[in-house]
C-alpha cells in the first residue's frame, strides 16, 4: 500500500470517496487557524489523508515511527520528511514540539491518531465500557498555536472512503487538564459510535481486548436482563 499511495491523484479522488463536512475543514482554513485533524485508527487512515493531500490540502501526518527508507529508487514511501512529523526519538521531544507550533501557527493542517499509545502526559477517560489513557500533548500544543481541533472519522464501505469532518471542539490550553479530559471526552465519544456500528473496521491499540471485554459485558448484561425479565413473567403468572 505504502508504494501503491503516492500514485493516488484526483481522478481516484472523484470515484471513490465520499466526503462530508469538508465545509468545515475549508472554514476553519480560512480564518487562517492551523487544524489538527484528530482521528482514531478506524477504517483505512492512510487511503483517508492521503487522499486528501490529492485534493490539494497540504497534510501533515505526525508519526511515532522512525523514518523508512525504500529498499528500491523506484519505490517511495508517501510519510516523506517534508510532509510528516517524525516523534519517534524522545530526545527529541523540544524539537519536536517547536515544529508542531510552528506548523499549526502558520495555518497548516496535522493529521493525529488520537489513540495512539504515545504520549508521557495522559489523562483517563471513558471508552468502549472502560476507563482508558489518553495521551493530552498534541491536544495542548494544538490550543497553545490557536488552531481548531476537528474530529475526523474515515470508512471503508462498499469500495469507497467514507471521510468525515466534525465541527471543531473549542478549549483552552490555560484550562489544563481538565479542558483536555472534555476534548478527548468528546472525541472518544464519537470515535466509540462509529466503533460498535463498524467494529470489523477498527484497529487501534485499544482495539480487540477492549471491543472483546465490550460485547463481553454487555452479552452478559443482556443474559441477565433476560433471566431477570423472564423470572418477573412467571411470578406474575403465579400471582
């Protein structure tokens, strides 16, 4: 796929995704805010902001992996140094963070997976039954540089990318963690109904154990609402 994505131009663009909300993307763009596009690892991400970058909006994908290089000239990876945020070395955490405000602050777009595991600085919210860490730094740095955080939900359905864009959620950096904790709150709320509706789809480092331990509990609530229903019935009926 890696291979395969920088060949995607507009005319792959046009047949196969379906887009909506873009109006909101293209808004917050032209009050000449930065955007931290936060999503979640559901459905294909690459095919989703690469697909954008073919529609002519310059991506910036922030990456926790280091850097690959193609064993081949002819081939080329898409998450080249120029169009991507290399976090990968935790020496590096200063300068790391000088780039990400920089690119927010001059009215750039970052793509984040928002459950991705790294991050030193986390606070617990509610997702899929549980109490889950989330890392805050990209959503502090985000409200640092002004820019709007937007919620981005990408599909695969009947051969198409479903992309989503969602009205930016509004905070403040000076708030802490206590504005973080509502953002993420917000955000995982979403990312966890479009979840339990296409959970074949969703990949995150929460994914199986945290889906399994969900429909675990709640086949198991569902048995005992049952039991409890059916018990009622025939006490009725006794009476």
């Amino acid at each position: 796929m890696r291979y395969l994505i920088p060949l995607m131009d507009i005319n792959i663009v046009h047949r196969f995704p379906q887009i909506e909300g873009l109006n909101v993307l293209d808004r917050a763009l032209k009050e000449g805010r930065g955007v931290l596009l936060m999503a979640g690892h559901i459905g294909i991400p690459h095919l989703a902001f690469n697909a954008l970058r073919s529609m002519g909006y310059d991506i910036i994908l922030l990456s926790g992996v280091t850097p690959k290089k193609p064993k081949h000239r002819r081939f080329r990876y898409y998450d080249t140094p120029e169009n991507t945020i290399f976090v990968h070395n935790p020496s590096l955490s200063g300068e790391y963070k000088r780039s990400i405000l920089e690119t927010l602050r001059i009215g750039k777009i970052i793509y984040y997976d928002a459950d991705a595991g790294e991050g030193r600085t986390k606070v617990t919210v509610p997702f899929l039954g549980r109490e889950m860490d989330f890392p805050t730094g990209m959503i502090h740095l985000a409200l640092q540089a002004k820019a709007a955080i937007l919620p981005f939900i990408h599909l695969y359905q009947h051969g198409k990318i479903k992309l989503i864009f969602k009205e930016p959620i509004e905070g403040h950096w000076k708030e802490g963690e206590d504005s973080y904790r509502r953002i993420l709150m917000e955000f995982t709320k979403l990312l966890e109904s479009y979840i339990l509706l296409h959970p074949e789809q969703y990949m995150g480092i929460y994914g199986p154990t945290v889906l399994a331990n969900y429909y675990q509990d709640h086949q198991q609530k569902d048995i005992f609402s049952r039991g409890i229903r059916k018990t009622s019935t025939v006490k009725d009926g006794e009476g």
